[in-house]
C-alpha cells in the first residue's frame, strides 16, 4: 500500500531573481542571476559569475538554469 504524502509543484515563471546562463554574445558562457525585468525583453543580470558588474540582456541572450518543476514533500 504506497502512502501518498501532499506535495505542490514550484514551478515560477517569474524571470527575477533565476539564475540564467547566457548563450551569446561577449559573455557566453557565464552564469548570472537576474536581478531586475526592465521590460518584458530586457532584463538586468548581475552576481554569480559577473560580481558586481551589472549587465543588460535580451531575453533571446540567455536560458533559465535548471528551470523545471520541482515537487518537495511537506513534512
């Protein structure tokens, strides 16, 4: 008899604050983390691999690192 313990799904859509790899252009290759939407295209990125340095980028520029749905049991 399998228990069915109550779960939910984190699966946000929001882009702010993911962490994201950026697939073109002068910084490929790094990793960053979002920390500002200027717009529904333009986005700020900043930390991880960029430090302080705060760059703009296009949404088409980068992917969403291990964007996916997660299911974490409640204890």
């Amino acid at each position: 008899m399998a228990i069915n313990y109550p779960t939910f799904s984190y699966n946000n859509p929001r882009i702010q604050g993911q962490t994201v790899f950026i697939k073109r252009g002068p910084h490929q290759g790094k990793l960053g983390i979002v920390v500002k939407t200027l717009d529904n295209e333009r986005f700020l990125v900043s930390q991880a691999e960029f430090g302080s340095e705060q760059v703009i980028f296009k949404r088409s520029d980068f992917l969403v690192h291990r964007y996916r749905k997660i299911k974490v049991p409640i204890d």
